[in-house]
C-alpha cells in the first residue's frame, strides 16, 4: 500500500526525531559518585611528635631486624611452606587470569567456521518462490530453479570486534590490573603477618622456657625450705602447720611447671603448622633475659608508613579498581558499536564449494545499539558498583587509621614497657635478697615461716612477672615493625 504523500512527508520527519530521542534517552546515565571528604592524618605519631626523622625500622629486611639465627631459619622456611602464602600466590594467579580476559575483550574474536545445513522453504514464500537462477540449478518443469529443500555450505571465518568508543572496556581492564595488583600487595600482607606471628610465637617460646628455669628454680628452693621445716618439726622448732604450708607452696609450683610445660608443647606445635610441618622440637637461641633489644626505634613520619603497609596499599588499589568499575557500568549505558565480518566459500553443493571466485562469499555488518527499555539490569550493576566503590573507600580509611592506631599504640607500649622492666628488676633483686634474709632469720627463730613462704611466693610472681614484661617488650617490638609496614621480603615486590 503506498502512503498519501502528507503522511509520507510526516514519516520521514518524526521517525528520526524519535529516534534521536529514544537514542538520547538511552545514553541517559547516572552522576558520578561523590565521595566524602577524608579526615587529615597527622604530620607525626603521638609518640615522637618532636622528631621529623623519615627513617623507620621498618625499612629494614627481617634478617637484619631480626638478629637471632634460629628465628631467621624458621622465617626462611614459614615463608617457603607456609599454606597461606601458597593460597596467596595462588590468588595473584586468579587475578592474573582475570586480567588476561579483559585484555582480550579489548580484541576482536576471529573462529574458524566449518558449517553445514539444510533448510526446506514454503512454497508460498519469497524464498520458496523466488529462489530461481538460470545458470547453476537443475531444470525443473522448464524452469531454472535452486532446490528446495535448500542445502547450505560454508567454511570461513567469522569475527566479532566490539569498538571501545566510550572506555567501557578499557576501564574494565584496568579494574583488572588494579586487582592483580592488589593480590599481589595481599601476598605482600600474608607474608608480614607470617612473619610477624612466627617471630611472637618464637619469642613466646623464649620466654615460657625462662619461666620453666623459673618455676624449676624456685622448686629447689622451696624443697630445700621444707627439709628445713620438718627437721625442725622433729627438733620441736615447728609444727605440722608449718610443714603443710611448704608443701602445699611446692606442690603449687610443681603444677605450674606442668602448665609450662603444656603451653611450651602447644607453642611448638603452632609454630610447627605456620613452618609448614608436623609437630617437632624447635631450637631456640640466647634465653629472652638474654636477647637484645634495640637502643633506640624509629618510627618514621606516617606517609612512608602508608607507603610501606600492604593492607593499605592493597586497599587504594582496591579503591582504584571500584573506580572504574563505576566508569565501567556508567559507560554501558552509552551505544555500542559492534563490527561482524565474515569470509570465506559458500555453496548450496559440496561439490562446488571450492568453485572460487564463484562460491567466495564476504561480508560486513557495523552496528550500533543502546539500552532503551527494561534497563533494570544496568541500573543495578551501576549501583552496586557504586556502593562497592564506596565500601574501598571506607575500607581504605578504616587501613590508614588501623596503621596509626598500631603504631600510636606500639610506640608508647615500647617506653611505658621499658621504664616497666626497668621497675621489675629492682623488685626482684630486692625480693631475692628477701628470700635469703627471711631464711637466715628464720633458721635463727627470728621469722615465722609465714614469712619464709611468703617471700619465697613473691620472688616467684615477681620472676614470672619478669619474663612477661620482657617477652611483651618483644612482642611490642614485633607489633611495630609489622604496623610499619616491615616483614615482607625484598624479593616479593620485584616479582
């Protein structure tokens, strides 16, 4: 039916105009996301706020912050066969995968085709009628006709080449990098934290040992104080009263060596699960009374920290990669221009399938399309990957904060820890000197054996209090490098 031309005339002036402004309406997306301003990080830690000094100790490798030779061996072997720094390799592995395919989104996609088919058209449409040639097809009641049913051969290849023309696949391959690299950054986090919880554990081990030389000290003592009793019981210096006190005193200490014992076992065992390996004994150095510790440490200003610490590195990364995820589902709302071309031989006969130039077919199809309708699913992906974007970023606020916090805190532990010992040792020397004054006063009948047993109990607590000051001085020490964004080795961020 052919159309007045008016209405032709109002045809061809509103069928562009609407689809100019379907097409508009579908390139409509969303504002960017906004986010809110961060809090500024102070220029220097509480702790040494008059010093600008950049140097930090965590700009030393664990082999040279770590002194002690057993540690450093069983360093070497926890970052070799611990499973968890294997499980990370593996996930940079995962994200370099992922990366190799929005690389390859960014190419066309060229296959190989070997088709063969069959296809009967009605003889009351186009293609059944209208399928006549009059040089290749059999004659057929006078006529020239293709057959019907029609067999179809093609060998060639066929592509698919999206055109990134507004950056959406390109900022999908950089949310890609941005992982690889932030898996990368979580190896460089398992591996502080291994460090980190080998070197507790070891010095754990360092100072329950020095308790047992404690407890086993202070046992020979108090069984040498109760032979002294029951002689004197038989003597008629002392009753039973004061016998049961003293055994009672060595019985408590026996179960406490036990207890040590127990939790050296368990330490052990840990140890041995972080090194990769079955339950063994595990060779220590110098005894933790022994160990040194640094004169003097150095933080360093809290930008290098942030320069240093994995997790936050590894969540800016992350942050970057939320980013262009957002680009990304921004851009999808945009038009896509798609190329399909196509070559190779087609025949309706095997036979004359390589009949070339006759049966070379080519093509090429340019299209361009663009979400009008029921959008819901590019409305969704661009909002999640707005609130994810927004979860990086508090995430990479919670890093910072979580990094100055640690070190604030290890920072004061180490002095306020320090003038602690310093305390203990006096209290000790004074508790011992105690211990061997209330002997002699009690062997002479100035002193009741409540006081023998009683100094006898303090010099034990305060000996034991001792070690844990001394073993939490490490542990504190430890806690800092790790905050500080040490512990990794060098060799890990060249790879």
């Amino acid at each position: 039916m052919t159309l007045p031309n008016p209405i032709r005339s109002l045809t061809r002036r509103t069928l562009p105009a609407l689809a100019a402004l379907a097409l508009a309406t579908g390139c409509r997306v969303a504002a960017p996301t906004v986010q809110p301003a961060a809090a500024t990080m102070p220029a220097a830690f509480p702790a040494t706020a008059a010093t600008t000094d950049s140097a930090s100790v965590a700009d030393q490798s664990w082999r040279q912050f770590f002194g002690d030779r057993n540690l450093v061996g069983l360093l070497d072997t926890a970052l070799q066969a611990n499973p968890d720094v294997r499980t990370a390799i593996q996930r940079i592995e995962i994200a370099r995968a992922n990366l190799q395919v929005q690389r390859g989104a960014l190419l066309p996609t060229v296959n190989g085709v070997a088709s063969a088919g069959v296809e009967k058209f009605g003889d009351y449409t186009l293609n059944g009628i209208g399928n006549y040639d009059t040089n290749l097809s059999p004659n057929v009641e006078g006529r020239q006709r293709i057959p019907n049913p029609t067999p179809d051969f093609f060998l060639g290849l066929r592509s698919s080449w999206e055109i990134d023309l507004w950056g959406k696949l390109r900022q999908r391959r950089q949310a890609a990098y941005m992982r690889l690299l932030a898996s990368e950054k979580g190896r460089h986090l398992v591996e502080t934290a291994l460090v980190a919880e080998v070197a507790r554990l070891y010095y754990n081990l360092l100072g329950l040992d020095n308790e047992l030389a404690v407890l086993t000290k202070n046992q020979r003592l108090q069984e040498r104080a109760l032979e002294i009793v029951k002689v004197q019981k038989q003597a008629g210096r002392a009753n039973e009263l004061a016998v049961q006190q003293f055994t009672a005193q060595l019985l408590r200490t026996r179960s406490l060596e036990a207890e040590t014992r127990q939790r050296i076992a368990a330490s052990e065992n840990e140890l041995n699960r972080l090194l990769g390996r079955y339950p063994q004994h595990i060779a220590r150095g110098l005894p933790i009374l022994q160990q040194p510790l640094p004169t003097q440490v150095q933080a360093g200003l809290p930008a290098t920290m942030l320069l240093r610490r994995p997790d936050v590195q590894q969540a800016e990364l992350q942050l970057v990669a939320a980013r262009a995820d957002v680009s990304a589902a921004r851009a999808a709302f945009l038009p896509s221009l798609t190329l399909t071309p196509f070559v190779g031989v087609n025949a309706y006969r095997a036979s004359v399938l390589f009949n070339t130039p006759g049966s070379l077919a080519y093509g090429l199809l340019a299209g361009l399309s663009a979400p009008l309708l029921n959008r819901n699913g590019l409305q969704a992906d661009l909002r999640r990957s707005a609130a994810e974007q927004k979860i990086a970023y508090n995430d990479y606020q919670k890093a910072v904060q979580t990094g100055f916090e640690e070190v604030s805190t290890s920072l004061r532990g180490i002095g306020n820890y320090q003038r602690m010992f310093e305390l203990q040792q006096q209290e000790v020397a004074a508790l011992n000197k105690a211990v061997s004054v209330s002997d002699d006063l009690y062997k002479a009948n100035y002193a009741s054996y409540l006081e023998v047993v009683t100094a006898q109990r303090s010099v034990l607590e305060a000996e034991l209090n001792l070690t844990q000051t001394r073993r939490q001085q490490f542990l504190l020490l430890i806690d800092l490098y790790r905050a500080l964004g040490g512990g990794w080795t060098p060799t890990a961020a060249a790879e």
